[in-house]
C-alpha cells in the first residue's frame, strides 16, 4: 500500500512538473497606434482602424483602410479579449450589425 501511494505521488509531482513547464500566454497586445486617416474614397466608405494581429510569436499591425458600408448600420470595431477558458487573447473581429 505504501508502494502506491508513493508511486501516485511521483506521478502527480512529475505531472505537476510539466504542466507548469508550459510557456506563458502571450502578453496583451500593446496599445493601438496613431494613424494618420486620410479622406474617404466615397460617401459609402468607412474607415476601419488598424489593430495588432498575433502571427503566432509576436503581435504585428496590421494598418487600417477603408470598406465599403454595406446595409447595416451599427459599426462594431473588433477588439482583443482575454479567454479565461483558452488561457490567452482572443481577436473578436470588426463586424456590422
């Protein structure tokens, strides 16, 4: 009995080992950068920010450009939120509503 329960502890302490041998989450994206808007190509254009995009070892931006406004009429920019479940940061993608 003492063998088992000895055993059961090495593999809890190896396990636990190597669960907090994983690497860190990526930090937050940095702040947005200041972009310089220039004027609309069109009535029925709107300006979409430039945001940071995460390419899997670092954040990169990706700068803002105009698209056309479709039928909808509320502008949601997309956003960066932390997912507690995924234990990272999740890009929620611009979108019309």
């Amino acid at each position: 009995m003492k063998r088992l329960v000895a055993a059961t502890a090495v593999i809890l302490l190896v396990g636990a080992g190597f669960a907090g041998a994983q690497p860190p989450p990526p930090p937050g994206p940095p702040p947005p950068q200041v972009e310089a808007v220039p004027p609309p190509p069109g009535a029925r254009y709107v300006w979409e920010p430039g945001h940071w995009r995460w390419n899997g070892a670092q954040y990169v931006w990706a700068p803002g450009h105009y698209i056309v406004r479709g039928h909808w009429t509320h502008w949601v920019p997309g956003r960066w939120v932390w997912h507690p479940h995924a234990g990272r940061w999740v890009w929620i993608g611009e979108h019309w509503r």
